[in-house]
C-alpha cells in the first residue's frame, strides 16, 4: 500500500499544481537509478524541477523505489560531534572558492590516496550536472558555489561501482543527495567519505535556464562564477564569461534578480520548504559552509579571502582532518553556528505569493522574476539579516 502511496504522490506531482504534494520529492533520482526494472524516468514539470514517472506496464510493485527515497525514509535530527572553523593555507585556493578552500583540500586528499571525488559543475550546455574526476586538475569545476539543483545523472550507480572495487570516494552534494546516496548503496563503505553543504534550498534549473538567457543578451553563456571573490568573500560579486570572450560583473548575486528570487524563496523546489534532511540527517561524514561569525574567531585572520565553518558528524570525518594544510582547526560554539548559519537547522518558508508567481512566470517568463524581485529586494546585508531572524524565531520554537 505505502508503495501505492509513493507512486500516486509522484505520479500527480508530474502533472500536478500542488506544492504540498510536491513536497513528497527532492529530485534526488535514487528511485530511478535502483529500479530493477528501469521503469522510472524524470521528467521536468512547469517550474524546470524533475520528478520520477513511473511506467505502470512494466512497474512490479518491488518496494525499492520507497525503500531508497530521503523524504519516505528520513532519519532522527543528529548533533554533530564538533564544529570548527578552519581555512586552507593556499590564498590562491582560497580564492577560487567559495569559502575557506576546505573541499578542495578534501578531494586533493582524496585523489592522492588513489581515489575518485564527484561533484556539481557546469556542462557544454551550461546545465549543472553530477560528475567525477580522478586528477586534481579536474576539481576546478567543482568548486564554487552554485545556485541551481544539479542533475545527478547515474552518479550512485558509479559511486557503488568504484567503492566495491577498493577505490576510496568522496561525494560531494546538497544533504538530500548525501541521504539519497546513503539510502541507494545500503551499507556503510569504509572507503566513502560524503560532504554536503549549508544548504538554504536547491533553485529551479528552469529559471537558472531563462537567468542565463537574459545576461547573454543574445550571445551565449559559457561560464558563471556566483561568489567571485575580486571584490572580496564578504562583498562578493558574480562574475560570467560570453561566447564572444567578454566577461563581466556584476555586484553582488544576491542583490541581482537571481540572487534576490532564491533569499526570497520564489525558485526554490517544493521540498525544500519540507527539507528532509537538516539537522544533521543526511549523514554526511561532514558538513561545509561560510565561518560568517568570523569576527568571533580572533585566531583566523580576516584577510576577506574566506573562512570555512566544519561541522563534524562521524569519527571517520573526524579523522581526515587531520591530514589537511590549513592555517588552523578552531573548535566553535554552537550558538554561533545557529546565529549565523540557520540553514543548517531550519527550512525557508513558503512565500505567501508563490503560486501567483509561478502562474506570472507561466505567461511572462523571466519579465516576472523582474518584476518580483526588483520591488521586493532588500540589500545584500538587509536580506542576511531578515532572512537571520526568520530562521532563529523558527529554530527557538
């Protein structure tokens, strides 16, 4: 019956209005990738957010499907071990990410031992896609911030395949993969280490799409930096390169239109009004994000560079650590990572507005993400704030 249940929620939310029953998927994929029978496809709906489709004549009524969703099987909330804020000692490093450069030392470790590191990057068709690579010059892709949800393509399939052949991994994802993935393989591997991120909300590739569009002003898109630090890590502006060669600025992405939709929740997927996996629950080894209480921290020097924030979940993470060139591992205080990281704790709300929106969008594409945002924008240090006292009321109750 409960396999009738999953089926049924993803069938409508295909075709289907309602973002309640939306909330019942995170576009994770893990469905598609573990049926035995290859019956599920996604498929994108009106807001450019895929959802499985299930084929009813070939469908077996398994179970598996269920049995490998994040949102259907989530786990208890989890304290990490530790927090701490670090940051690595390359400069350079630091500043082609989005933080303090600790992935990056992660995944060199990683590929040093002999292993694989996957990641998010853009592909030729500029769509975020979920990729591996084996050199350490093939990491630059991976890094940097990126506000869109990526395609995970067959991503768990290969990550399986390379674990039972000895390899060491680490996947890198949002926590709702990391949950997926943990739920797909069914065991635990000694030779994976998972590390998501502070995640606010996955944004719609759909709009991403039409985003791009309008920045090229007809000529194409072929490289975006969301977080380009020439400005700095707290004043950071984003940064695109055209086909054409030029390349430009503009500051900062969260006071840009984009930027403006995601910190007000409009493009944001359905479930991540819901998200199934804050809180610790994705069980990720590790979680990253931005030291943004810096200013407490007195032994990392602000050079505006970047600063890393560590949350620490399992003693295999814990470990890894150590084997890291960073300038320092400051151990930090919880009340600072509620502060200034909520996202870690608390879901965004759902925009009163939102349906009305969607059906804007419907008629008048990216003129109404104009539209909305351009009036709605706060400042980029307004819209932090806000958005900082929403989720703190949120995590007090």
């Amino acid at each position: 019956m409960r396999i009738n249940n999953f089926r049924e929620v993803n069938s409508r939310s295909i075709g289907g209005d309602d973002v309640f029953l939306k909330m019942s998927c995170c576009g994770c994929s893990a469905c598609l990738q573990k049926c035995p029978k290859k019956c599920i496809e996604m498929h994108e709906d009106a807001e450019g957010f895929l959802y499985p489709e299930i084929n009813d004549d070939f469908c077996i009524d398994c179970g598996i499907c269920y049995n490998v969703c994040p949102v259907k099987n989530q786990k208890p909330n989890c304290k990490p071990l530790a927090f701490y804020a670090s940051q690595s000692k390359d400069e350079t490093l630091r500043l082609q990410s989005s933080s303090g450069g600790i992935f990056s030392l992660l995944a060199e470790y990683t590929i040093r031992k002999g292993g694989i590191v996957f990641g998010a990057r853009f592909n030729e068709k500029m769509e975020l896609v979920h990729e591996y690579t084996e050199t350490i010059n093939g990491l630059a892709p991976f890094r940097g911030s990126k506000y869109v949800q990526s395609k995970i393509g067959d991503s768990f399939k290969q990550v399986e395949y390379f674990l039972k052949q000895g390899r060491m991994v680490l996947f890198s994802g949002v926590p709702c993969q990391i949950a997926a993935l943990k739920l797909y393989l069914q065991k635990e591997y000694d030779n994976l280490l998972t590390v998501d991120v502070i995640c606010h909300g996955v944004p719609s590739p759909g709009v991403f799409r039409e985003y791009i569009k309008y920045l090229g002003k007809g000529n194409k898109i072929i490289n975006i930096n969301f977080r380009d630090k020439h400005t700095g890590w707290t004043g950071y502006s984003t940064s695109y390169t055209l086909s054409n060669g030029k390349h430009k600025h503009f500051r900062t992405f969260f006071d840009y239109f984009l930027g403006a939709g995601l910190r007000l929740h409009y493009f944001l997927r359905p479930s991540c009004f819901r998200c199934p996996a804050k809180s610790g629950k994705s069980g990720s080894d590790l979680t990253l994000g931005d030291l943004w209480h810096i200013k407490y921290v007195p032994e990392i020097h602000n050079d505006d560079k970047g600063a890393s924030l560590l949350a620490v979940h399992t003693l295999k993470g814990k470990d890894i650590l150590r084997f890291l060139d960073v300038n320092v591992m400051i151990p930090q205080n919880e009340d600072n990572v509620r502060m200034y990281n909520a996202s870690f704790y608390v879901s965004p709300d759902i925009p009163k507005d939102r349906e009305l929106f969607w059906q804007e969008y419907a008629l008048y594409g990216f003129m109404a993400v104009k539209q909305y945002c351009k009036k709605l924008r706060p400042t980029r240090l307004q819209n932090r704030w806000i958005v900082c006292k929403i989720e703190l009321k949120k995590i007090s109750h």
